[in-house]
C-alpha cells in the first residue's frame, strides 16, 4: 500500500488526543473501487477475503486495535454513505463509555468527511439517527470547544477513530469496519454469513489470538461454490 510512514506511537497518541488517526494511504481507493465493481459482496467470498487482507492482516490496523483494545472481534462491517448536515457517532457516553470500540473506514475516491476532534472526550447530548447512530448538533460541539477538521481524500483513504468520536460525511462513502472488546460485543447481532464448510474454514483463516469475528453460519450446510 501507498501510505506515509507509520508509528504505532503516533497513531495512538492521535486517537487518544483527537479520536482518529489519518494514516494517510492513498492507495485505498482503488481497493474500494475494485469492491464497488463486485457489487459490495461484504459476506461473500471474495468479500471475506477482502476484509481479512486489507483490513484483519493489515499490520498497522493490527497493531493499533491490540495496543488500545488487547483482544476484540469484528463485531459489524456495512458501507457508509454520505450524510451531509448529520454529525454522528458510533457510541455515546464519553469518558464513562469507555475505549471500547474502534472504527475502522476505508475511504471511497472523493470522499469529504468532517472530524470533531476530541469530541470523543465529552458526553454530548444526542437523538437517535435514522441510520441508528447517534448524532448531535454543531452548537454542542462548538460549546465544548471541539472544533472541525475537515479531510479530503481524493484517493482514497484509510482511517482508524475511536467509535465516541463524531464526524460528518459531506460526500462519498466508506467501508466501515466495527471491532469491540469481547463484553460489548456480545451483546450485538452476530454478522451472519452462509453456512458452508468453505465459509467455516474462511471464518478459522480470518481470526487471529488477538482480532475474532462475530459470525454465524445461516442456511443449510453444504458447499459454497
């Protein structure tokens, strides 16, 4: 991947000071794309293998999830569109939520989202969005003195955020990606993919001591083809 060079250090630093690290990889867009063209098949072959290369065996996004969160699984994976006007968060709650959960967004070309750093850091109040995240408003924001960090990724681009963290998507869409430790995790609807040998196995390939996956197996057993 085309990216600048990484430091665990400075990335966690980020996360934990402004709830998102950029790492700067402008090569994702083109591995959204190539998704994009296969329909966005998340639970299927391909997409299983996708997710396990570019975002399971990543050694940056893997280092990053064991350093803040030690042992988690994949709990969600959904493509995000824009939402312009909409500042949302993945949980609320603030310092008594907790560092529990952490996103982690592949950028589509031409995508523009609006980062409210630090706002992870506050219990803000919020309603419940029609996309069943949490949002807010920018008055809140402003108050606490969270401003806007606006980042434009022409390319693409490749994001981890602390999921209190609230931002905006003005344009474009990301291939998110949802890890939460093993007590918040389990009380989320597990990620249902068919249920084949070869899907079982792909299951065993994809998880790791420190990173699993949320899955179960629907449907009659066979063979997938």
């Amino acid at each position: 991947m085309v990216s600048t060079a990484f430091s665990l250090d400075a990335a966690v630093k980020s996360i934990n000071e402004d709830g998102f690290v950029d790492l700067e990889d402008i090569s994702v867009g083109e591995l959204v794309s190539e998704m994009e063209q296969k329909g966005f098949a998340f639970l299927s072959m391909y997409g299983l293998d996708y997710c396990k290369n570019n975002i399971l065996r990543d050694t940056r996004i893997k280092s990053i999830l064991e350093s803040l969160l030690r042992k988690c699984s994949l709990g969600h994976l959904l493509r995000y569109t824009a939402f312009p006007g909409h500042i949302e968060s993945f949980r609320k709650g603030g310092p008594e939520a907790g560092l529990r959960v952490i996103v982690v967004q592949q950028w589509a070309k031409g995508s523009q989202v609006v980062y409210y750093g630090g706002s992870h850091k506050h219990d803000l109040p919020t309603v419940n969005g029609i996309r069943q995240l949490h949002e807010t408003q920018k008055t809140a924001l402003d108050e606490i003195g969270c401003g806007a960090i606006v980042k434009n990724f022409p390319d693409g681009g490749l994001v981890v955020r602390d999921a209190r963290l609230y931002a905006e998507t003005r344009t474009g869409y990301a291939f998110t990606f949802i890890f939460a430790t093993d007590e918040v995790v389990a009380a989320w609807p597990k990620i249902k993919v068919p249920n084949s040998q070869d899907f079982r196995q792909k299951a065993i390939d994809m998880e790791s001591p420190t990173i699993g996956v949320n899955f179960s197996f629907s449907g009659l057993t066979g063979s997938s083809e």
